[in-house]
C-alpha cells in the first residue's frame, strides 16, 4: 500500500514537472515570437520613415526644378521701347543658352537698387537682352524716374544677378529723324569716336561695329587699361550709353 502511494505520488510530482517544462519552453517561444514581430514592425515603421523622408526630398528637388524654369520676359504696361531699342536683336537659341537669372527675380532686385537710389517708387518700363564681345549676358531694365519726370533708370543684371545702374537720366526720344535728318555711317563713326576718346582718353581703338534697332553699336577699347567702352549713335545723330561690364 505504501508503495502504490509513493509511485502515485512520484507520478502525479512527474506530470507537474512536465506541465512546468510545456509553460516554460512555450514562453520562450512565444517571447521570441513575439520579439520577430516587433523587429518586423520596427523595420517596417523604419523602412516607412525613410520612404516617406526620400519623398518629401524628391518633391523637393521638384519643387526647386519647376521655380528654377524658364520664365517668359515681359513689358510693362503701356512702355517706351527703351532698352528693346538699344539692345541687338537675340535670336531665342542665343538667349536660350544664357544663364541669366529667373526674369522675375532679376527684375525685383533691379527695382530694389533704382528704388534705394532715389528713395521713390519707380514704375519698370521694360527690358532688353544683350550680350558682351566676349559672350557674357545680361538683361537691361529701364525704370521711369520718378524725381525726374520724363527721364528713365537703365540697369543692368549680369549672369551671377548682380545690378548696376548705368545711366540715371536716360531720355527717351520718340520723334523718329526723317530722311533728311538722319546721318550718314561716317558721321555716325565720327560721333562715336568723339565720345571714347572723351571718355577713355587718345589710347582707344575700335574693336566692333554692327547695325542696332536704334542706328550704329560702337564698341572701343584702351589698349593700356582694357577699359571697354560701348555706344550706340541713333540715325539722328543721338549717343546712347551701353554697359560695359568691366
């Protein structure tokens, strides 16, 4: 009897043993299943983030690409054909391949700098596109003076968006010369040649001649300083300043 109660007890200790072992060795499996779940998951939210950090770049970059692209120059309401009439006649390939800055931003910080000079609000009248000798573009921007009714601001930008004014006082002549009036390609040089030795001194040469809207572009030189010197004579006998860029 004894023995029947000790191989009961011996039984009843062996199935507690092995109902501990089933809980303990299914807790272990059901920790690392959960641990691969919640590394899924991590992976998961950390593969999400970074998507959602490589679209926000991607848009981004579209968005920097769609403000950067061409935008189409423009007049002003009601203008005088100021800069258009002093500046060659570009061809879309050539502007095309300029590396101006965006029209609109170019455009504010010419009105800014007019605007400083003068302390008044200057109306944009319009622009024009031009280049150097030496293939350097840049824009022209006229602004009626408003301390100076009838007279006009000419700035120029450059391809690294810096301005300058070049001329404060700019009158715009809409009388166009008849026949009569206007001068002959030698008078015209003459004048030209008159107001770089003026400007320069006796040391200029004559470096390039060609037909303008508005008459005859003249571009001298000293050949001591390198200084440049550019004009346009209209077909009146008029001598209209162009930017150096020197």
């Amino acid at each position: 009897m004894k023995n029947l109660m000790l191989t009961m007890m011996a039984f009843f200790l062996a199935c507690c043993f092995v109902f501990l072992l089933f809980i303990a060795t299914n807790q272990q499996a059901l920790a690392k299943v959960h641990e691969t779940i919640s590394s899924f998951s991590v992976g998961e939210s950390s593969a999400e983030a970074k998507d959602k950090v490589e679209q926000k770049d991607k848009n981004s970059i579209k968005a920097a690409i769609k403000e950067d692209k061409y935008e189409a120059p423009y007049n002003g309401t009601n203008h005088e054909p100021i800069a258009k009439l002093t500046t060659h006649d570009l061809n879309m390939k050539d502007t095309g391949q300029a590396n101006l800055p965006q029209f609109s931003k170019a455009l504010a910080k010419a009105q800014r700098l007019v605007n400083k000079d003068n302390h008044a609000s200057n109306q944009y009248n319009d622009y024009g596109i031009d280049s150097t000798c030496q293939g350097v573009y840049y824009y022209i921007f006229t602004f009626e003076n408003k301390e100076k009714p009838n007279t006009f601001y000419r700035v120029t930008v450059n391809e690294e968006n810096q301005t300058s004014i070049f001329d404060k006082s700019y009158v715009a002549n809409d009388e166009q010369p008849s026949q009569h009036e206007r001068i002959s390609p030698q008078e015209s040089e003459v004048i030209a040649q008159k107001h770089a030795v003026d400007e320069l001194g006796k040391s200029v040469v004559l470096k390039k001649v060609k037909e303008s809207k508005d008459g005859m572009f003249y571009s001298f030189q000293d050949y001591k300083t390198q200084r440049d010197y550019k004009v346009v004579v209209s077909k009146s006998g008029d001598v209209i300043q162009q930017p150096s860029l020197n």
